[in-house]
C-alpha cells in the first residue's frame, strides 16, 4: 500500500470513526498498519488507533500501540513524531492508573524542546502530567501542571484543551472540597463547548456534564445532578464511551446514596464497578468501593463495610493514592468508635494525621485542615493553597508555605 492508498485509507476511516461506526473503522486502519509500507502513514494510523482506544476504555491495547508509535518514530527518526508518540505512552499510562510512569514520560516530552510539535503538545503533556499527580494525591504540584496547561490553552488559543483542563481543575477542587470552584470550572468548560464547540466530537459536552454532576452531588442539589448525569450518560451509551458510562453509574449511585435510597445505589455501584474492573480503572475502583462502603454504613452492616475498605485500601495503596487511603482511614475511624474497639480506633486517628502532614491538607495561615468540609479556596501563584478567608487579611505578603521552605533546617 503507497503513500497515497494509505492516506486515503486512513481518512475512510476517521469518516467511519465520526460516523460512530467505531468497528469498521479499526478495520479500516488495522488493514493499513498490515499492508502500509508508509512510515509516516504508519505513525498517524497508531494515533488513530491509540485515540479510538482510549475512547473505548481498551487501555491496555491503547498501551500496545503506543509503544509500536515509539518504535515507528525512531525509524522516522523525527523529534516531533517522537515527542507525539511519548505523549501517547504517558496517556496510556495515566488511563491505565500507572502515575509515576505517565510522570516520567511527561518529562521526557519537556525535555524534548526546540521541536515544532512540542510547542502544540506541552499543553497536553501538562495536563497528563497535572492527572497523574492528583492521582497519586499530590495537590500542589497537580495544580502548578493545570495552570501551565490553561496558560498553553490561552496562548495557543486551543480551546479544547482548554476545555478538558477545566474538567481537570474541576475534579481537582472536588477532591479538596471547594465545591464553588468544582462546579465553576465544568461550567466553564460546557459554556466553551456551546461558543466553540459546533464541530466538536459530543465527548467534550459528556465530560463537562459529567464533572457538573459530580459537584452539584458535592452541593446537595441533587436534581440538577441527575440532569447533568443523565445528559452525559445519554451521550457515552450513544458512543460505546465505556470509561465515561462507569464514571455516570458511579455518580447516579452516589446521588441514590446521598437520597439514602441504598437500595438503588447498590446496583448502580455493580454495574460501575463491572466496568471500572473491565477497563483497569482502578483509582475509580476506589471511588465505587468509597460509596459501597458508605452504604454499608447506613445500613449499619460495619463488618461488610470494613471488608469493602479492606479492597479499597490495598488498591489504594498499590497505586500511591494517598486521599483514598486518607477517606478510608476516616471511615475506619468511625466505624471502630461505633464498636467501642478504641485500640484500632486510635490506630486509624494517627494514619489519618500522617496522610493529612504528608499531604500538606491543612491551611498555612490558621493551621485547620483542608478537604474536610466545603470551604473557598484561594491558591497563589506559588500553587500553595488556603482558605479564602485566611489569605484576605494576608494581603500581600506572599506564601507562608514557600517562607517555611526557603527556611534552612539547621533554623527551623
């Protein structure tokens, strides 16, 4: 197959692709990675297959073909192909929850400087790189990463990254419990998809709906969840959006659980679990046995909560998830207070402590930590965050944390 077989082969596919006929189309380019002599035909038909991949939540084929996109572009021998194809072994790896590893080839996609292609892409390896430490609950480096994405996104004027960093930045302060800020940044990112969004792929406007749904749960306004979630669900079931459906089941059971209608919950957490198991998403594996856990709890079942914990932690721990192991500390803490076994109670109190210091989830103006209840969050340009109020008498003079830093130990 030459060179202009190959490309024409290619875009029959990508019609095929946006025509959401997802099947045909990886036939299309699986029959031109076979019989394509074309090196740079080659390359961009394993981006094809690395995207379709991805969008389907077959993570680790994701993998395998990233790692032959490497190996083609050596054989190109073109830094930019390079670059492109790392940013592809670092997604894969973020998919696939594999936080250090995405780290690494992150850096060495920055590392890569001077290629064409590489002032396009450090946006997204930014934004990779920002998934990958909040995975792995690193919060102020998480957020420096996202705001250097948003930074790329304006200069470049790409909106769509943009777009996708606002989700990011929305289940960032989900997770540390701004929720004012985990709603403004998926309406942000939804409001992009109605002003610039016409030619989009429907992928965009599920994911901002999605995150929505997530905060408006936070916030309790919990009819307005189930519209967003049920939007964005709508959305995945019509594109074979597995990774997108598990995430809508997990949020739709959430919802039940915060009505306390467990009963409908407990199924819902099934199916997002069945997926989640399906895919290799094993941070929302946490995420699902967090909520099972929590409905055990309503029923008063404390023993077949503590064996859900029990899952959730050695997940936890295998992936270097430290707020999971932090919420599932507090969990156990009240739990062995319920059954009067003060010993593991205290336990648990210390491990507790210990994730909050190692994560640095507490203000540096009043000390109380952060990510225990709803509170405005202010971060300064340093990244360092604090409670909105603390920082208002502050005024200007600078980051306590950073002053705390610079301090050399022999003074401390």
């Amino acid at each position: 197959m030459g060179q202009d077989q190959t490309k024409q082969q290619i875009e029959k596919g990508l019609h095929l692709y946006q025509s959401n006929q997802t099947e045909k189309a990886l036939q299309v380019w699986m029959r031109v990675l076979e019989k394509s002599a074309d090196p740079a035909g080659r390359f961009r038909v394993l981006g094809c297959l690395i995207t379709a991949h991805a969008e389907m939540g077959r993570y680790k084929d994701m993998l395998k073909f990233a790692v032959v996109q490497i190996d083609t572009a050596r054989e190109l021998e073109d830094p930019d192909f390079l670059t492109e194809s790392y940013l592809n072994l670092a997604r894969s790896n973020e998919k696939l929850c594999e936080f250090q590893k995405t780290i690494s080839y992150c850096k060495t996609c920055l590392n890569m400087q001077g290629t064409t292609v590489s002032l396009q892409l450090n946006g997204q390896v930014s934004l990779s790189m920002g998934n990958a430490f909040l995975g792995l609950s690193i919060f102020q480096k998480a957020l420096e990463c996202f705001e250097k994405a948003l930074r790329y996104a304006h200069n470049n004027d790409d909106k769509m990254l943009e777009c996708r960093v606002c989700c990011s930045l929305g289940n960032f302060y989900a997770q540390i419990k701004d929720y004012e800020k985990a709603l403004f940044f998926p309406c942000k990112a939804a409001e992009l998809v109605n002003d610039y969004g016409k030619g989009w792929s429907l992928k965009y406007r599920a994911m901002s709906q999605y995150h929505m749904a997530v905060a408006y749960r936070k916030l309790g306004r919990l009819a307005d969840a189930m519209d967003c979630c049920e939007e964005s669900m709508k959305i995945a079931l019509q594109h074979g959006d597995r990774p997108l459906q598990a995430l809508c089941l997990l949020c739709f059971a959430d919802i039940h659980r915060s009505r306390k209608d467990v009963q409908t919950a407990f199924p819902r957490y099934d199916s997002s679990m069945s997926i989640m198991t399906e895919i290799g998403n094993r941070l929302g594996l946490i995420q699902v046995l967090l909520g099972v856990t929590k409905c055990w709890m309503i029923q008063k079942e404390l023993d077949k909560a503590l064996e859900s914990i029990e899952k959730a932690q050695e997940l936890a721990e295998g992936l270097g998830n430290k707020l999971g192991l932090l919420k599932l500390h507090c969990l156990c803490e009240r739990i062995y207070r319920t059954k009067g076994q003060q010993r593991e109670l205290r336990d648990h109190v210390v491990k507790f402590h210990e994730c909050v210091e190692e994560m640095e989830l507490y203000c540096g103006m009043c000390g109380e930590s952060i990510g225990e209840k709803n509170n405005q969050l202010q971060a300064l340009p340093c990244s360092h965050f604090f409670h909105l109020k603390c920082l208002q008498p502050n005024g200007t003079r600078g980051c306590p944390n950073c002053r705390r830093l610079s301090v050399k130990p022999g003074y401390v």
